[in-house]
C-alpha cells in the first residue's frame, strides 16, 4: 500500500509518476527543494528511506555509506530520499535494475545534482527522470480548471461562467508561489517562509559539495535574476548587474534586459557569474524557456536565447523585497511576475501531455510570450497579459506573428490563445478566433 501523507493534494505530475514506473526500473525525480517531490514519491512507493533525515546524527546516510545496499531493504517501488547525499546510490540502482527485468522498483529524489564526475553512468534506459515545478494554480486549488489545454489542441468551444476578476489575489498568488506548504497559510506567514526559504537556498549554494563560495555574490546573482525574470538577459547583463548592486542592498527597481551577445572572450566577472548559475542550476533553481525554432526559410536571425526564470516567480518577489500590495503599485514589475507564473503553469500543463514550453523571438522585433509543441509537432501560441484591456492588442499580434510564420513555411499553429489575469471570462473572439482564458481557468 502506497505511503500517501495525510493531506496530500494529487500532483499533475502523479500521471507521469504512474507511467514511468510502469516502463522503468527506477525513476529520479528532480526538482528544487520544497515543491513537493517527496510527498509525490510517498503517494507511489512501499517503503522509503530517508537519506537526509537528521535523525540520530544522520544515521540513515551514515549507514548507507558503509553498505549502499542497506538503501535497497524494503518493498518496492523503493524510495530513497535524497540520494545525492551518497552519490555512490545512482550507479548501485543502475546494477540493481540491471540484474532483473522487473520495473518501477526504486524511486529516487533530488533537490541537487552530485557534484560533477560523482555519477559516472547516465542511467539512460534504467531510471527514468522526472523534473518537478512548484504547483500550478489549477494544483493549488487557484484554478477552477474549466478550460484544459488539451481542449485547446482539440480546437473545442470553450466558456465558462462570469467571475469577478480580483487584481489583489492575482498579487497574492505570485508572491505567494506554488510550494505546498504555502497553500491556506496567511499571506504574512508564506511571505516569511519565502523569506527563510531564500535565506536557506543561499546559504546551501555557498556550500554545496563542501566548497566555499561568496554568500554575498550569491544573494546578487539571485536578485540579479529577479530583476532580469521572463527576459532574455544575457550573461554579461548578469553580471554586470551583480556588480552594480555590489554592496547596495537595493532590493527593487526592476532593469530592463533584452537578448544580448556576451563576446567570444568571457570577462571574469563572467565566469564567475557562469559558475555561481551553474551551481543555481544543479539545485534546480533556474528553470529557463528556451527558443521555438519555427523551421522557416526566412534569412531573418531567429533569437536562441531562453527566457530566464527562477524556479517559482515568488523567489523574484521575495528576492526584491515585494508584497502583493508593492506588485499592484508597481505595474510593470507585476505585469512580468505575472508573465512568469502563467509561463510555470503552462510549462506544468504541457508536460502531462509530453509537451515543450518556448518562447519566440527575431531579429525584427517579432515575439510569441510562449509556445507550447507537442510531441507530433502541433504547436500552440500565447501572448499573457495582466489586463484585459491589453487583450485586443495580444490577439492581434498572434495573428501577425503566426501569419507571417505560415507564410515563411513554418506549421501553422492548432490556437491562438491569449492568457489574462483580469478576464472575467474564458471565450473564442468573434473576430479572429483567439482563445481568451482567465489563468484562474487553465488546467492540463
């Protein structure tokens, strides 16, 4: 019987779960600490044992470090919490799986990669990876989930019923974020634990793998990334942003950033910024959007640079300061988080349906917010607008962009769809057939 936690909110992700442990021996999954991946991994497995439990001095790892198979002594579907703090676990699964033809024996969790060389085998066709975002609002009881993203892709008539649109909960819900344990808390108490959070996930990147690295460089980069959020800033931005904020505590006044080039020649202050993502990464902690490639014939320069974004855009808030009553007095920086939190959502939706997030943008100024491709190739486009005085204005610049992607050869899109925050309701424009779907609508 599954060891489901008492409370536990049913995850999208629960359907990936199912699948993988059906076709694999093992399956990882990875995510940044505190979205929930052990409470998934429980609801699936038979047994666990916890590899970073603090309990009796760190007896679970200390244990395990002397005889790796002792992480292996229970029933299966197997988890084995936290694997990275002995790395030797991943190449011993591998074995494990290796000697029999059985699948969905272990389930691993990890809120960091081991450091580089630890694990020497990829696992590919033995564990199956499973990334993890925080919750979506349809996961946290934020959408009423009457529009589904697979409707979209049927091209099915949407509707749903009026809602008074409500510019503080939309607020709210950005800084708030998608970790579980924020779910029904007091707005104060989940902005203190975003807080600590970020206080933690500082002090863990200045260590992780026993080195030493600058808190205060840390704590830069993170608000240098929470100023650049949903652009496409590029490194040398990044670190000269780390500079100019060397020592001032500012915490807000969001930069502008767009797609630029770094040179072929990285400046040191480059490489440090590169080393210390690098290390953000391995925790899980960036989750970029990486361009659609629309395969057209257009001699056009068709951008390569990701969106940047940190793992839940409420990092961004907590990183500069914000609450939901500063959002709503600062518009711009608002309508970006918000931007963010849809970009989250949609990369949660499509994922239950085998699909890529992107984002679009060339060298004539031309720009999809997202895109959403299917495994088969069909492909979806989105502009996301917090007002929905903006959504005339987003509708028709779906319909230019993907035109003129249709006229250079590339696949026309199966929707157009425009995601708002202040819609009151979702409905199919008469005018040029766009989908407009509240966020507070959307599902998978």
């Amino acid at each position: 019987m599954a060891m489901t936690r008492s409370g536990y909110r049913p995850r999208i992700v629960d359907g990936l779960m199912g699948d993988m442990l059906r076709a694999a021996g093992a399956v990882c999954i990875e995510g940044p600490k505190w979205c929930g991946k052990t409470w998934v991994a429980l609801n699936h497995a038979e047994s666990a044992v916890m590899i970073g439990d603090s309990a009796g001095n760190f007896q679970n790892r200390r244990l395990v470090e002397m005889d790796v198979s002792r992480a292996f002594r229970g029933r299966e579907p197997r988890l084995i919490d936290e694997w990275q703090d002995v790395p030797e676990i991943w190449d011993a699964v591998k074995s494990e799986v290796d000697e029999s033809n059985s699948t969905g024996r272990f389930i691993l969790t990890g809120s960091s990669t081991p450091r580089r060389g630890a694990k020497r085998h990829s696992g590919a066709g033995r564990i199956g990876i499973v990334r993890m975002r925080t919750m979506s609002l349809f996961e946290s009881g934020d959408s009423d989930g009457s529009v589904s993203l697979g409707s979209l892709f049927r091209r099915d008539r949407i509707g749903t019923g009026i809602a008074e649109p409500d510019l503080g909960r939309l607020a709210d819900m950005v800084v708030r974020g998608g970790w579980p344990n924020n779910v029904g808390k007091p707005m104060r108490s989940a902005l203190l634990a975003n807080a600590s959070y970020l206080s933690a996930i500082t002090d863990d990147a200045s260590s992780l793998d026993g080195s030493v690295r600058d808190k205060g460089k840390i704590g830069r980069l993170i608000r240098s990334l929470a100023r650049n959020e949903g652009t496409t800033a590029s490194l040398a931005r990044i670190a000269s942003d780390m500079a100019e904020n060397r020592g001032d505590g500012d915490d807000g006044g969001r930069k502008q950033a767009g797609e630029g080039s770094d040179g072929d020649a990285e400046t040191a202050s480059q490489k440090t910024a590169r080393a210390y993502m690098d290390v953000l990464d391995r925790m899980f902690l960036l989750s970029d959007q990486p361009a659609f490639d629309p395969n057209v014939r257009s001699k056009v320069r068709v951008g390569k640079a990701p969106k940047r974004h940190l793992a839940d855009p409420s990092i961004a808030a907590a990183a500069m300061g914000l609450t939901g009553e500063r959002l709503i007095g600062d518009l711009n920086t608002f309508g970006f988080l918000f931007e963010s939190m849809c970009e989250r959502d949609l990369d949660v939706y499509a994922s239950a349906h085998g699909g890529k997030l992107y984002h679009y943008r060339d060298g004539r100024g031309n720009e999809l917010d997202a895109v959403i491709e299917m495994p088969d190739g069909r492909w979806g486009a989105f502009e996301i607008k917090l007002g929905e005085n903006r959504v005339g204005e987003a509708a028709r610049n779906l319909e230019r962009v993907c035109g003129m992607l249709a006229d250079e050869g590339a696949r026309p899109p199966e929707f157009r769809c425009v995601v708002c925050g202040t819609a009151a309701a979702a409905y199919v424009r008469p005018e040029d057939g766009a989908y407009v779907v509240p966020i507070t609508s959307l599902r998978e």
